[in-house]
C-alpha cells in the first residue's frame, strides 16, 4: 500500500477513501458494516462522512449516517483510521439543508453546533479532518477560519478542508488564513471524473503551487461509468429516482450527470475498458488518483459486491495508451456535465 499525505498535514491516507453517503438510506446499517469492513481489510485507512448524510438529504435522515459510522468506529483502533466528515454548507448555497432548521450558515455558531453533533454521532473525541460541505456566500471567510481554527486549537480537529468550492473561493481562504495565521484549508472535495474535468482548468494548478490535495468524489459519476444507464435509462440508481423526483434540485442534478453526452462519452470508455481487458468502474476510479495533486479518490457503495471494483483500482496505474485513449474521448466531446 502506498499512502499519501493530505496537503501539508500529517494525515497519512490510502489512495482510496470510503465514502458513507448512502449509509441509512441506500443500505442499511448491517451491509453498512460489511461494506467498511470490506474496505478496512484491503487497507482502505480513511473514511469520509458529512452530518447531513445520507442521501437524498431528508430531515428525517441527517445524522443517521454518522452514527452508523460511529457505531462501526467502536469496533476497530481508533488511531488506525482517518475520519473525515463535514458541517453542511450554508442555507444560501445551492440548496436549503434539512439541518438547524434550514437556517444552516459557515458562522461561529453553526461550526460549533455541528461539531458536538459529529462528534457525539460518531462516538469520538477528535475529527482528522473537518470539511465546509459547501462555501457560504455571505459569512466573511474571515469568520468561518477563525471558528475552524478554534476548534483545531482545542484540539477537537486536526485538519479542516473545504468542499464544492472554487479557485477564487481556495485562494481568499488560503491568504486569510495566512494573513491571520489560521489553520488553513488542507484538501478540496470536488466533483472529479472522466466525465467531469472541471477540476483541471484552474484548480489543478492551484492545487499543485499551494499543496492543497485533491478527495475527488463521485469518480464514477454517481454510477454513470460503470455503464448501467446505456443499457437502460430507468436502471436501479440513484438518477432514476432523481429524474422522477417532484425536487427540482434533484431532476436538474440527474440530467447533468445522465444526458445524451455523458451517456455518449461512457459508451466510448466502456469499448476502452473492454479494448484493455479492464473493469469500467475500476478503470474510471484508476483515472481519477492518477494525478500528484490527488491524496485519496472517494467511492461509493451500497453493498459488498457493488464494493470490489473501486477497492481493485488500489493498486491499478493505468497505461500511457488508456490515458491516451481516455484523452481522445474528452476532446471529441467536450465537457459532457456541462
């Protein structure tokens, strides 16, 4: 296993982390359990969670898979793994949070209610690494650092990251913490894939010349590469169910990740995949750690067997000639999410 280290923290992490947001939703707690087990055996060290898990967010959902998680926790050595979880973004963002009432911000108070909730939920007395689910717009940034490093000056987090955010969002929160002397944001969780290389247009780069890693999410867009939605629109998924949703939220985020373009662009990778005798999902998750500027891709499951494909990409580097071919997919059809 060859672990790699978040930003310029201390954090120690397996190339692949185990996401848990269908945890009390798409599984239940007993697959929940065989699932990080599952993963905890093939080496898997780092697990990511959020207080508003699982999805679809639901008032009656939050928290519950936090508590799985702090339940699965109690079973191992604590100090053998990195958990990572995450206070919901603010109520002004993309879209109202089923938490505190909706009225949700990246204030003093909001970050020092969630962590009590995460920390009791998950049953431990420290999060490695405290993530911004998503930026608040109108709370100064000045104000969100300066709660964070409170709370890693109380030595209740180790690390803090953000999420779903920009590279002019990155940047102002890097100066100011530097200007203050703040803890600063050490990772960015963003939408990464073969299908989405947003990432590489402007945040690359700053990812690189400031050492801020990379937790992709989503690697195999929500399911979408692994090619079930060529072979039917109304395969058994999460965009399914999505695209029949009354939430508009929810239809306008299916039709991003499963249109005639994205569904066009797997059809090309999965011929790839078959061409170099490799498995769809596994090739895609391979891609999205390949970069230096990546620490841990973030996958899914909602059972054991779903499972085994993202943990066989552990170890998978992908050839020159597959990159190659990857490649030439993306310049013939250009940004297929949009």
């Amino acid at each position: 296993m060859q672990y790699r280290y978040i930003g310029k923290t201390g954090l120690r992490v397996s190339p692949i982390c185990m996401g848990t947001m269908t945890f009390g939703s798409g599984c239940d707690e007993k697959e929940a359990f065989r699932i990080m087990d599952k993963a905890y055996e093939r080496g898997v060290n780092f697990f990511d969670t959020a207080e508003l898990y699982p999805v679809p967010p639901k008032k009656e959902y939050v928290g519950i898979t936090e508590e799985i998680v702090g339940r699965w926790l109690k079973t191992k050595n604590r100090e053998s793994i990195i958990v990572a979880t995450k206070v919901a973004g603010a109520a002004n963002g993309w879209f109202v949070p089923p938490v505190r009432e909706g009225l949700t911000a990246i204030d003093s108070f909001h970050i020092e209610r969630a962590i009590e909730g995460s920390l009791q939920k998950l049953q431990t007395d420290y999060i490695d690494l405290y993530q911004m689910h998503w930026p608040d717009t109108v709370v100064p940034i000045e104000e969100s650092l300066k709660a964070f490093d409170r709370l890693v000056q109380s030595g209740k987090v180790r690390y803090i990251g953000t999420s779903n955010d920009t590279a002019y969002g990155t940047t102002k929160a890097l100066l100011t913490s530097e200007f203050h002397n703040y803890a600063r944001f050490e990772s960015i969780q963003n939408n990464f894939s073969l299908l989405n290389r947003r990432f590489l247009d402007e945040l690359s780069t700053l990812a690189q010349k400031e050492s801020i890693s990379l937790l992709p999410y989503s690697p195999i867009a929500g399911g979408v590469l692994s090619g079930k939605y060529n072979q039917s629109r109304g395969a058994k998924g999460r965009f399914t169910e999505y695209m029949n949703s009354k939430n508009q939220r929810q239809r306008v985020m299916a039709q991003r990740f499963m249109n005639d373009k994205t569904l066009l662009s797997t059809q090309k990778y999965l011929k790839i995949a078959n061409d170099f005798d490799l498995h769809p999902v596994s090739m895609a998750v391979a891609w999205s750690k390949q970069f230096d500027f990546v620490a841990s891709t973030i996958i899914g499951a909602t059972s054991v067997q779903q499972l085994e494909p993202s943990l066989d990409a552990m170890e998978l580097v992908l050839s020159d000639e597959v990159l190659q071919a990857c490649d030439r997919v993306h310049e013939e059809i250009l940004y297929p999410m949009g």
